[in-house]
C-alpha cells in the first residue's frame, strides 16, 4: 500500500482504536490530488470486509480521481480494491469483473507484483462463483510466476494454501499435505503470525478428511491459540470461527455431541459479530447435523433450510452439494424416501457441475441407500457402484491416467505407421518427378544448343547422380526410422511387463496378509505397489511425451521468458525429493530474457535436475547456471555424483541403447528422458551434450539462442 506522511506523523496517534479511520477520513478532507487518492484508496482497502457502501463510495472516488490524472497505477488499485470488497461481502460476480479490468491495467503497466495478487483473488473468485478448478489453477500457476519474481512470500502462501485446498477436495491428501507446506514455508519467509495460524487450520482440514481426528483436533486448537493471541479484527475473529467451526466437526465425528454444540455455538456467536453470512451459513448447516444426530429431526430441517437460503443468496455454489446431502440424510431417516431422492439427485447435479469428487461420492452412497431401503436393488447397486468407482479414481488416480495415456500410445503407434507408409510413398513419388523433370529439361536444352551438348551432358549426369543419392539417403532414413520405432516399443513392452507383474504379484501377497492381518507385511507391500506404480507411471509419461514430440502434438511455441523464474521453478518441483537425500542446490542465473517454448525448456531443466538428485550422494551439491555467452544462452546442470564412462556418454541420447541406470540409492529411471530433452532443444535450434568422468560427476551443457533465428 502507498503510505503518505500523514500516517508517518501521526503513526503514535494511529495505534488508539479507530485511529487509522478518523486519521485517513481527515486526510481526505485536508489533501488533494494524489494524497487525496491514496487517502481514499486505503479507507477503501480498511473498511472493504466492515462497510461495504463506504468501502465501495471511496473507492469509486479514487478511481474517477485517478482516471483524471491518467494516473494506470491507481486506477488499477481502486479497481483491485473494488474487487475485494464485491468479494468479501459475496457479490462474487462483480467481483470477478473488477478484478479482470484491474488485470488488464496491471498487465499493460507489467506491474508483475500487484498482477500476483489480482490473479490469485481471480483464481479465489473462480471456486467461490463456479467451482471451476481448471480456471482457478491457471491463475494460481501465473500468479505464482510473477510472486517469485518479486519474492512476494505472502502471495505465494496464499496461492500454495489454495491449491493445497483443491487437492483436498479431490481427495489427492499427499499433494494437498506438500502444497500446505510450502504455503507454510512462505508464510514464515514473510513472517506473518496469521498465516501461521492459517497453516495449522488447512493442515487440520486435510487430517479431518483422512479421518486423523486427534491429530486434526490438536492442529484446530492451535490454530485457535494463534488467532486468539493476535490483535482483534475481522480477519482473526474470523481465523477464531473457522478453527471452531472444524473443531465442531472433529467431535461430530467422534461422537461427542456435547462438545461439538458448545464449539458450534461459540462459532455461530462470532459469524454473527462480524455479519460473516457465509461462516454463518456453514455453522447452521453444522448445527442442523448435531440435532439430526440426536434424531431431532425437524429442528434440523428448519435449520438447514436457513442455511440453503444463506448459501443460495450469497451464492456459495461449493456449499450446497453438503446441503442437500444432509437433506437427504434427515428426510430417508423421517421415511420420506421421494423428497430424499430429491434433494439427493439436487446435491449431485451441483456435485458434478463443481466437480467436487469427494461430495459426489457421498451422494451416491446415499442414493444407493435409499434405494436400497425402497427394495430397489437394482437401482441401490448401480449408485454404489458409482460411489465405489469414484472412491477408486481418487485413490488411484495416478495409475488410470496411466493406463489412459498407454492405450492413446497404442492408437499413435498405429496411426503413425500408416502416416510414415504414405510419408513414404510421397517421398520417393516426388524424388522420381524430380529426376523425370531434370531429365526433359535437360534434354530440351541438348537439343536446342548443341554447342554446349558437352556441358549438358555432364549436368544431366550429376543432376540424376544427385537425385539418386538424396533418393537412396531418403530410403535409408525412412528405413531407419522405422527400425528405431520399432525397437522402441519392444523395449516399452519389456519395460512395462515387468512391473505390471510386479504389481500384480505384490497385490496377491498383499491381500494374504490382509487376511492374516499382518499390518507390517501390509505396510511393506504397500510400499512396494507404490514404488513400482510410480515408476511405471513416469515410464508412461515420458514414452508419451516422446511420442508427441516425435508426430507435432507438441508445438514449439516461443515466448519471452525470464530465465531465472524457469531454472528456479524446475528446482522447485524436485525440491522435495532432493530434501530426501539431503541434497542442496546452488543456483546462478544471470536476469536474462530469452525466447524460447516455456513448457519445453522446463521439460528439459525438469530432467536434467531429476538426473542430477537420482544419482548424487546423500548430501552432495548439484549447481545450476545460466548465463549468456556468444551471444546464445548456456545452462549448466552440474552434479557431483557417481558420474559416467566415455562408452556410456556416447550412448546417452540414442533410442536404440537403453542404458538407464540405477540412482545411488537404488532410484529406477525410465532412460527416455535426455531423450526427450534432445528432441525438445533441437527444436529451439539449440544443442545439449554431457562432461563427465567415472566417480567426478556429470554436467549437461544445453545452449540456445536467445532470439529465435539467432
């Protein structure tokens, strides 16, 4: 926020209750021109959860005032602020609009550290107004970009805690506990006390819905703790009633109805005090399932209908899958079988069009319920089926996207073999017409100028030598390209074979135990399925990639990058797994801009520092740098591993050798991903080869233009 001296001058005074208000009012009244805005602009940013016509007036004001000075910067702000304060009070639609035209400013004046924040809210925005996950990643994922450019640590957290949010909604409770973590990470950068507490109370969330009650009941108390000792404000009253809302849950859960009125009360008190209708909505619906589990059956109707009617008005198209579930839930117990079905198949449509997984699972299961009461088994099985087919695509979710991409590989191969079948026919047809056309014209001209019948000759003779070589070069090429495909499938068959059994026969050792209820084998084979299900899938991964790249399903599609961004991005996604090994990164990277295909460059980088931690020591260095030299851009991706041969190196990026080789600790590879990163550089007009000598470790060298026809 811009800060004008007033505030400086009068910071003592400011720290009494009210102060900021009366002090901001009276410099909107005493100042002019942009004092005056900034004055208005953060009355506006102050009051934008408390009061929101005033909020709204100010901001108006200041960005009329700005649009007079053509002053972009501040028409953008009271734009922004406009936005928040739609959204805190749940006009998200205008919400929405005023934050795309603050985005567009934002983006013209390439202000990267406000555009952060804007396409974070926008992405907030998205889940609250649609539930569309698809378009709020995408804002998280850019926002993110441009926060990391400018180390904006809270903007960051907030967008790691959102999409840490979404996986948790999708049951994927592994990247939601990562993302959580990093969001934690951030927010102890900023040191910010509030997004500490916020932390505790996402992570307690994540542990509720993987039934972990105790551990998510000391997370919510904490959190608790946290929030109580900030000072008191809109936002830490409601951080209190967010923890007691969840603290609600955790003892529904394990049945100690007592104590989950008592923090249901608290919580309802709060939302109350700070007029918070959605909080208020969620506690209602909280409070109509305690009397539903105390079988007070119509006290819980009439209470969860004045939830429905908060959360419809607001609207909060996320809640009210939960709404009509328990609904549904209160009305099959009455024995009103048809209103139950009702609200249920209601609850699913809004289920299915927020994509929320883990609701539509719990409405089938109700359906088949109640079905199942009405002697409708058949109907019964079918919405058991469903609910147990998305209970598996949560959980397993990793091996069916693996199992898609390997049956759309098997389509390629086929339709690939018919392209290069009529690529080649087209090749030799057109050789031949150009040695049939070479001849006549050369004919035509002995003819016509005997004197030169010599040099004629001599011409036609090189010419047909010249079209029978390009003619056989393209035969060999053609031949050898076929050759090699073909000796890359059989190395995939082999290669999937092989853990596809060990799945299989870790699976049926798995359930022995299981019978036998020998919980350490259980654990030990888990580990194992997971282990060889990983693997198995980025086997999957990179064979697609690969395969794409080879028919142009993948475009190269230039653009202006910042170079350190991208290195330090592919760092980021194997952080985690070098923490493993307590690997460290030592990272330098000129402010370079270059041109070049983003998605294709963090491929390569993605590769080669995932080579780099498979096989360094526990506790090695692996050093990344990039710098412009002869006027190409050069990264070098160095580690201080096991380092290879000169027979290895010459192997290294050839299809028809798979030399892939174990990591220090036993890490398997796939031994297609330099592979790919060759293709991908080649495509940038660039080059990528390897230094390196047995037990000195590796670097890869990778040079690139900095402008594409450089």
């Amino acid at each position: 926020m811009k800060k004008i001296l007033l505030y400086i001058l009068l910071l003592p005074v400011l720290l009494q209750a009210g102060a900021v208000e009366d002090s901001l009012r009276q410099a909107i009244r005493e100042y002019k021109g942009v004092s005056h805005i900034d004055a208005r602009l953060d009355l506006a940013y102050l009051l934008r959860r408390s009061d929101f016509e005033t909020s709204r007036r100010h901001a108006n004001e200041a960005y009329r005032s700005a649009t007079e000075l053509k002053d972009a910067g501040r028409q953008a702000e009271a734009l922004y602020f406009l936005g928040l304060t739609y959204y805190y009070n749940n006009v998200v639609d205008t919400s929405l609009n005023y934050l795309k035209q603050a985005e567009a400013i934002y983006r013209s004046e390439e202000d990267h550290e406000s555009l952060a924040k804007v396409l974070s809210m926008i992405g907030t925005s998205y889940l609250q107004s649609t539930g569309d996950q698809e378009k709020a990643i995408s804002c998280y994922n850019e926002a993110l970009i441009h926060a990391r450019k400018h180390s904006d640590h809270t903007t960051m957290a907030v967008v790691y805690s959102q999409l840490s949010n979404i996986f948790r909604l999708n049951g994927a409770y592994q990247q939601a506990i990562e993302f959580i973590y990093n969001s934690k990470e951030e927010y102890e950068k900023a040191d910010f006390e509030e997004g500490v507490a916020w932390i505790n109370y996402s992570i307690g969330r994540i542990y509720t819905a993987m039934s972990l009650y105790d551990e998510a009941e000391g997370l919510f108390l904490k959190g608790l703790n946290i929030y109580s000792g900030l000072p008191e404000n809109t936002s830490t009253l409601t951080g209190q009633a967010i923890c007691l809302d969840e603290l609600t849950l955790v003892y529904m859960e394990q049945g100690d109805l007592e104590k989950a009125l008592h923090y249901n009360s608290r919580a309802y008190q709060l939302y109350k005090e700070i007029d918070n209708l959605f909080g208020l909505s969620n506690s209602l619906k909280y409070l109509a399932n305690i009397e539903f589990l105390n079988e007070n059956f119509d006290p819980a109707i009439e209470t969860l209908k004045q939830s429905l009617k908060i959360k419809k008005a607001i609207p909060d198209v996320l809640g009210l899958p939960g709404i009509y579930n328990l609904f549904g839930k209160i009305l099959r117990e009455k024995g009103k079988y048809q209103q139950a079905l009702d609200s249920l198949n209601t609850g699913l449509q809004y289920a299915v069009g927020n994509n929320q997984k883990n609701r539509i699972m719990d409405l089938n299961h109700e359906l088949s319920k109640v079905y199942l009461d009405l002697g409708q088994y058949k109907k019964a099985y079918q919405y058991q089926s469903r609910h147990l087919a998305i209970m598996d695509s949560i959980y397993m979710s990793k091996a069916t996207r693996g199992m898609t991409q390997l049956e759309a590989l098997y389509d390629l191969d086929a339709k690939q073999r018919r392209i290069d079948e009529l690529q080649q026919n087209k090749t030799i047809s057109e050789l031949r017409l150009k040695r049939e056309k070479t001849a006549r014209n050369l004919l035509l001209v002995i003819l016509g100028i005997i004197i030169v019948f010599s040099v004629i000759v001599l011409r036609l003779y090189v010419s047909n030598r010249k079209a029978n070589i390009a003619l056989e070069k393209s035969r060999k090429k053609l031949q050898e390209l076929n050759a090699t495909k073909d000796r890359f499938f059989s190395i995939i068959a082999h290669d999937l074979k092989s853990p596809f059994n060990s799945i299989l026969g870790f699976s049926s050792m798995l359930e022995r135990y299981c019978k036998a209820k020998d919980y350490r084998k259980i654990e030990e084979f888990s580990g194992h399925i997971r282990g060889v299900s990983e693997q198995t899938f980025r086997l999957l991964e990179n064979l697609l990639e690969w395969a794409r790249s080879q028919t142009g399903n993948i475009t190269y599609t230039p653009r202006e990058i910042d170079i350190a961004a991208t290195v330090q991005n592919a760092v980021d996604l194997i952080y985690t797994r070098a923490m493993r090994k307590e690997i460290t990164f030592d990272i330098r990277t000129e402010p370079l801009k270059v041109q070049a295909d983003e998605n294709m460059l963090h491929t390569v980088l993605h590769n080669l520092l995932s080579n780099a931690v498979k096989y360094s020591q526990r506790g090695g260095v692996i050093h990344a740098e990039a710098a412009e030299k002869d006027g190409m851009l050069e990264i070098r991706v160095r580690d201080e591993g096991t380092g290879m041969d000169e027979a290895t190196r010459k192997k290294l990026f050839s299809i028809d050798e798979n030399i892939s080789r174990p990591g220090t600790e036993g890490e398997a590879g796939t031994g297609l991903g330099l592979i790919i990163s060759r293709e991908f550089i080649e495509k940038h007009h660039g080059s990528i080869r390897v230094e390196s000598e047995p037990g000195k470790g590796s670097c890869f060298i990778l040079r690139i233009p900095l402008r594409p026809g450089e």
